[in-house]
C-alpha cells in the first residue's frame, strides 16, 4: 500500500513537473516572440533585432521542426539564438548561429560548420535520434540525400549504427551509396566528404567542408626565456627572430612551423648560409601557472587553412590596469607577451573578427619565486619562531634552574632546621619523660618532680629557638645534650661523662643544632636502658683543623655489617650530615660508627677543617 | 578482686599505674609487675591473671610479642604507650582498650570499667586474636579484619567487604557486601581515620566510603556516587575536588 502510493506520488510530481515546463516555456515564448524567420526546414521565431536584409528568408516547410527562441543577439554578421527545440519526447536547449557573410553558415553550439553555396542545402536537426542530441552532434542534408553522422570534437565521427570510426578515410554505408569521410587533420579544419555509389562504384567528387573554431582555441605556449632568443616579430606568414649570441651572429628570419609536439624555426646565418634550428618544446594549452622564469611567453593558437579574413583580437589584462580595448593581434595564430612579474595574474580575452561571441578566456597566473612562496614564508617564520621560542626557552630554562637551585637549596636549609627539630620533638621521648614526671607527682616526690619539669620545658624551649637556625654553637649543643641526658637518667638508671678538649672555644664553634642527641638517643635507648651499669662517655677534642666529637657506650653493642634495618636516628643522622656537605663547601662532616657485641658501640663526628686558626 | 599484672619496662612507670590504680580502682588487685617480656610470661603462667596492662615499646621484645608467645590467652589487656603509631593502629582496629602516658585519670577508670565487665560476664575475647592476626600480616591490607564492637556482640569485618559506613550522630553504620548492617557507637571520624590507608573516601560529613565498591560517578547535580549496593553517596562541595583526586589515584 504504501509503495503504491508512493509511485502515485512520484508520478505525480513528474507529470506536473513536465506540464510546467511546457505551459511555461510557450507562455515565455508567446509573450516575448515578435518576428518569424524561416529558413529551410528549420523556422526561427526570434525577436527584438531586425533580420539583416542580405539575406533571404527560407520558406517554412516543417513546423516540427520549429526552433523556438527567446534571444537573439546580433554580433558583427552573426546570428546569435539561444533556442529551445521540439524534439519526441520534449524539448531541449542549446546556442544556435548564423552567419550572414558566409550565406549558410550554421552554428550548432560551439561548432561551426562552413560550407560552399549549394553543397549543403541546409541543416536540420536530426529528428531520429533526440535521445543523443547534443551539442556537438549535427545532421546533413546533402542533395536530398539525408547523410548523418555525429561530429564531435576529438574528431571522431560516429554513424548511427554506432560504428566507431576514426579520423582518416572512413567508408560508411548509407542506403545504397557510401559516404567517404575523410578529416583532414593538418589545420584541423576541414572535413572531405565523397559519396560512392555501391552499385557502380563511381564516386561523386570531393565536397570540402571547413569548421572552425569560433573560440580561439590556445594550441601551445612557448617560453621564449630560451637562451639567444631575443625578440620575436610576428609577421603574417613567419616570425621573425633576432638571435642575441655573439656565437651565432646574425640569423636570417626563417619559417616557423608546427607539428603536433611542437614549433620549430629554421633559420639561416647571414654569413655563411648555416642553418640553425631552434626548437621549442610544447606545452599543453590547458595550463594556467607558469613559472616566473618563464615570463616571456609566446602563444600559438589553432591554424587555420583561410586566414585571409580572419584575424585574431585580443585582450589583455592584468590586476592593475583593466584595458578592456581589444587588439588586433598581427598574426591570426600566435601572440606574443613579455616581462609578466611573478605573482601576478594576467587575464587574457580572444575572439575572432568573424565570430565575435564566441571569447576564450584565459588565465595565466605567473608563479611566484621560490623565496616568495608561502612556503618559504612560512618556513622562515616558522625557522625564525622556533628560533625565537628556542632561545626564550634557554633564557626562561636558564633563570628557572637558577631559581630551581635557589629553592633548592633554602628548601634544604630549611630540612636541615627542620630536621633537627623532628629530632629533638622524638614524640615518644616527649611522652615518656611527661610520664616520669607524672610518677614522681604521684609517688609525692615534688623536688624532683620540679627538677624534671623544668629541664623537660628548657628543652622544650630551647627546641623551639634552635629550630629557627641550622647551626648552633657548641656550648649550646652540649646544655641542651646534658639537660637531654638527665631526663632520660630519669627513666633509666646509668651514668655519663661529657670531657671537653679545654683549648675548644665552646662559644665560638658552631655545629648543627642537635647533631648528637639522635647518636645519644640510640645509646640510651638500645643500650644503657636495659642494664644496670650502663656509661655513656662524650669526648670532643681537636686533631689540627678538625674537630671529633665522639659518642661511646659500654652497652651490649651489635654487629655493624649485619644491621638489617637503621633506625630513624641513624638515618636522620647521615641524611642531614648529606645535606650538610651539599651546602657547604669549605668544610664537612664525617661519621661512622663501630660496634661489638657486649662491649659497647662507638661514633664519632669528624667535622673537617672546622676550627679557625 | 581483678587479679592484674602491670608490665612496663620503667620501674617509674610501673609504680605510677599501681599508685593511680590503688587510688581510683579499689577492684585492681596487683599480684606482680614485669620489667620485661620474659618475666611477664613466667608471671602470667604462674598467676593466671584477669588482667594486664601492658607497655607495647620494650627494649627486648614488645607487648604484641608477649601476647603472641602465650598459648592460651584467658586474660583482659589494657596497652599503655606513650606514642607508638603503628601500635596504635592495630590496637583501635581490633577495638581493644589502651591507655595513653601520661596517664589520663579517667580514661584509666573507663578502661577498667569495660575490662571488669568482660571478666565477670566472662565473655571469651576475641579481640586479641584479631589484633594477633593483625601484626602476623602488616602487609596484606585487604585481609585485615576491623573490630566491629556492637551492643552485644563484636563483628569482625573484612575490610575489602565492607562498602560504605554512614554516620548518624556519634553512631557509625556500616554496610557491608553481605547486605549486613552494623551499627557501632563511634564517631565517623574514628573510622575515617582507621580506614583512610585501605582506600576510604570521607566524601561527606556523614559518608566514608570504600573506593573499591565506587560503581558510578554522577556529575549531575553537584556530583555523586553510586556505590556496590546501589546507594548513592552525595559528595560535599568542600570535598569535590578532593574526592576526583582520590579517584584518579585507583
């Protein structure tokens, strides 16, 4: 149901479609026609121009095959129709000329076809065939005999038994007579036709029909940059060239002629009678671009046999200047342009005196050099950009890493204060001492419940301030190192000795703030916490510029090689003694520690070049 | 009377906790004190006691130790430590009780309260076993099992089952991959605090979630999550950005 009513529909539209063409195209042609002009089979009803008077009009003698028209134009002595025509099955559109100077000369479209008074009697449009109507087709009626043929313009010429056929002597059979076709190719401009009888075998004499091209149709260009060629003078027949080469000397104007890759010039030498030759190679007409090197360039147009009449104008246009004036050219077929600039594009306009409607219009676009092709730009500024993000990139790298070191090593600094606080605030010392003293308030022993108290909040205090500064100075080192050691006595019975080399000016010699109260910790806490005797001894003395600060206890000791896991303190320990290195360079510390089992561990501080002479 | 041995390897200490314990729990009777967790063991067997209180950081061998080492564990533990993180993520995990140095009075009294109770409705404490299992595997966060202490009985959950927990008040309830509701009188922030190292996301006041469960995430609406059983979490503006960090991490 659905498909059917949609076929309905289509149909529909189609129909309307069709009545609407037909009913608009009479109605358009009705209220516009105003003149009929017969001529032979064919009837023109045009309007607005007058018909030239040369003329004499053709008698009406088929109204099926009226042209209709809704334009003329009359150009020079030419006919200019635009027609629609009744052909089965509708109607179809397309450019008819006339010519008046040459009597029957009728133009299908583009093509026109030039014949001698009476050869042909007239052209109709071929009624047969309308499905394979087109431009280029044509039909002709030759001495009441109709011969048919499909002539388009690669020279092919096809029979309606849709033999194929070629350009040269072609035999095709018409009823009982035999056309022979023959397409003259050297000017590319004449057909011959001959017709045969099969019967008899005579043949008729040769009919020659010439067709031009009413667009100037641009065979070839040529650069004349070549080496040695100079000028070039059109004359009608040949072309004139001055040769600038001391080696050739002065040259004769020879004879240009073509084949079909090229144009060459036979010249002779003034001297002694040499011929030279030049070549030029060809290009194909459909360019556009030529190259800036190129700039003189010579066209070569389609030759034709009759030159007499026909001349070649021109016009020539660049962006600038609009000169719509049009030359004549000085030969029929060639012209000649010289220094076109690169980048620049030229319009060029040719048309033939005899048929003035018909212009070709040409584009030549001179390519810009190579250093001025976008590209190029392109390429330099890209060059130039990255070069330019390149060194900005250095420079803005260059500051970065400055800046980078910088932080860097403030925020070194700063791990080094930081560290040392992280170390003095060991939270389970903090808590543990806290909890001393909360069992001396409780077993009521407030004497030393106020001793502990207070040397807890002093070093508490005292961790406060030193965190603000990296170094500290030994005398403050050593106060906070014994006030550490007492609160830890507090909780673990042992004894200790701090012995100072006298000639070390404790006020004057800065170390890292709480450099040996993780070294101390671990002893207390690994060693003289679990044992009765426990001593823990603190020697620092001086060897030359050096300063050793070493840490000892008698405790149960481990073995060194087998540590599986450093504690905190240790790592802490090596970690801002690293630190310390990176940041100072003229002087440095070293550490190392040995151990035995059940003897006791030592460590010592080495800090280099410490002491000031 | 509470039989208790306290176990701390500072003398000051050990006679702080017996001052405080004689001054504000008559019930704690002390029959002996340790130094170290050899003494304690030889003093557990020969006394059978009701209760410890044990220091977790000694010099030659921790509480967790101890603990590990006795067979047949009959007793109550109070830990006591005065900082020791790690200890006291495993201990708040099981839900077992602790006390902190210095001593804070009344969390000694509430301590032992609890402990009292467990020991007279003689309830068999299943706490130690899961903080025992704890230690044996630091690593292998996603076996951990949480102490779940209900009204009447304590769950034990895996952590990698539990969904989500929502707050109400200072109760938590947590949902659970078994469609099981537990419902615990602690603060969400507890837990949060327990539960962010396995991959929770407090996304809203009253919300902490598990990452793992996360279905979906909506954008609309100010963003929101679709969680394993369906139920969707609202995500706090404050912490949007926050929780989009979290989830790009897993």
């Amino acid at each position: 149901m659905f498909i059917c009513w949609y076929y309905l529909d289509n149909m529909r539209f189609f129909v309307s479609v069709y009545i609407i063409f037909v009913v608009n195209a009479t109605l358009q042609a009705q209220s516009t026609w105003k003149t009929v002009v017969y001529w032979g089979d064919i009837n023109i009803q045009y309007f607005a121009k007058e018909v030239p008077s040369q003329r004499t009009p053709p008698k009406p003698n088929d109204e099926k095959n009226k042209i209709l028209t809704e334009e003329i134009n009359i150009i020079g002595d030419t006919l200019a129709m635009y027609v629609y025509r009744n052909v089965k099955g509708g109607s179809t559109a397309g450019t008819m000329f006339w010519n008046r100077r040459f009597n029957d000369l009728i133009f299908l479209d583009s093509l026109i076809l030039r014949t001698k008074p009476y050869d042909i009697r007239s052209i109709s449009i071929n009624k047969s065939q309308p499905k394979y109507y087109s431009s280029k087709q044509v039909s002709i009626l030759f001495n009441d005999k109709i011969i048919y043929g499909k002539l388009n313009m690669d020279s092919v010429l096809e029979m309606p038994v849709g033999t194929k056929l070629t350009y040269g002597e072609i035999v095709q059979r018409g009823g009982e007579k035999m056309i022979l076709f023959k397409y003259a190719m050297q000017y590319q401009d004449e057909v011959i036709l001959q017709i045969a009888d099969l019967k008899t075998g005579v043949r008729s004499n040769e009919y020659k029909f010439s067709h031009i091209d009413p667009f100037p149709k641009l065979i070839n260009y040529y650069n004349l940059n070549q080496k040695n060629i100079f000028e070039v003078i059109n004359n009608r027949d040949s072309i004139q060239l001055t040769i600038n080469d001391s080696a050739f000397g002065d040259f004769k104007p020879g004879r240009l002629t073509t084949n079909g890759s090229g144009v060459q010039l036979t010249m002779q030498k003034y001297s002694n009678g040499d011929n030279v030759r030049i070549s030029f190679k060809n290009k194909q007409a459909q360019f556009i671009n030529i190259k800036p090197e190129e700039n003189n360039i010579l066209l070569l147009f389609q030759r034709f046999n009759d030159t007499d009449t026909l001349k070649l104008l021109y016009q020539f246009i660049d962006e600038e200047k609009s000169d719509t004036t049009w030359h004549t050219a000085s030969d029929v077929f060639i012209l000649q342009f010289t220094n076109l600039l690169p980048g620049k594009r030229y319009s060029l306009k040719t048309k033939y005196n005899l048929t003035p409607y018909a212009i070709s219009y040409y584009v030549f676009t001179v390519d810009i050099n190579w250093w001025q092709t976008t590209r190029t730009k392109f390429l330099i500024a890209f060059f130039a950009g990255a070069f330019l993000i390149g060194f900005g990139w250095m420079i803005y790298r260059n500051r970065q890493q400055r800046w980078l070191k910088k932080v860097k090593s403030e925020k070194e600094q700063l791990n080094l204060q930081l560290d040392s606080v992280r170390s003095q605030l060991n939270p389970h010392f903090i808590f543990n001492a806290l909890a001393s003293v909360q069992s001396l308030i409780n077993k009521n022993d407030v004497h030393n419940a106020n001793v502990y108290l207070s040397q807890i909040s002093t070093l508490m205090r005292e961790t406060l301030e030193y965190s603000k500064q990296a170094m500290i100075s030994l005398e403050d080192e050593i106060k906070m190192i014994t006030n550490y050691v007492n609160i830890e006595q507090l909780r673990s019975p042992f004894t200790y000795i701090i012995t100072i080399d006298p000639d070390i000016q404790q006020s004057q010699i800065d170390v890292p703030a709480m450099l040996l109260q993780p070294i101390v910790e671990n002893s207390i806490k690994h060693a003289l916490s679990s044992m009765p005797d426990g001593k823990l001894s603190i020697k620092i003395f001086t060897a030359q510029k050096d300063m050793h600060i070493q840490i000892e206890d008698n405790g149960k000791g481990f073995d060194v090689k087998n540590l599986s896991k450093k504690g905190y303190g240790l790592r802490l320990t090596e970690e801002r003694i690293g630190l310390f290195n990176k940041l100072y360079q003229h002087c440095s510390i070293n550490f190392n520690y040995t151990s035995e089992i059940n003897k006791g561990t030592q460590s010592t501080f080495i800090l280099n070049n410490w002491i000031n002479t | 009377m509470i039989n208790t041995i306290l176990i701390d390897d500072e003398q000051n200490n050990i006679d702080n906790l017996g001052i405080l314990l004689k001054k504000y729990c008559n019930e704690i009777n002390i029959v002996a004190t340790a130094l170290n967790i050899h003494q304690a063991k030889e003093l557990i067997y020969t006394h059978s006691p009701d209760l410890i209180f044990l220091d977790i950081q000694m010099p030659n061998g921790n509480g967790f130790d101890l603990l590990q080492s006795i067979n047949n564990i009959t007793f109550e533990t109070i830990f006591a430590t005065a900082f020791d993180q790690y200890g006291l993520h495993a201990i708040k995990f099981s839900a077992l009780d602790y006390i902190l140095k210095p001593i804070n009075i009344s969390d000694l009294v509430t301590a032992v309260k609890k402990a009292t109770k467990r020991i007279e409705e003689k309830k068999q404490n299943s706490h130690i076993q899961n903080l025992l299992q704890f230690v044996k595997q630091p690593q292998n966060l996603l076996e951990h099992k949480i102490a779940l202490p209900g009204t009447r009985e304590t769950k034990f959950i895996n952590v990698k089952n539990i969904i989500r927990c929502e707050s109400n008040n200072s109760y938590t309830t947590f949902f659970t991959i078994d469609k099981e509701k537990i419902t615990v009188s602690k603060s969400i922030k507890e837990y949060e605090d327990l539960l962010t190292p396995y991959g929770f996301i407090r996304t809203h006041q009253s919300h902490l979630i598990n990452r793992f469960h996360i279905t979906k995430f909506i954008k609309e609406d100010g963003g929101f999550l679709i969680m394993a059983d369906l139920s969707q979490i609202p995500i706090a503006r404050q912490k949007k950005a926050y929780v989009k960090d979290a989830l790009s991490l897993s």
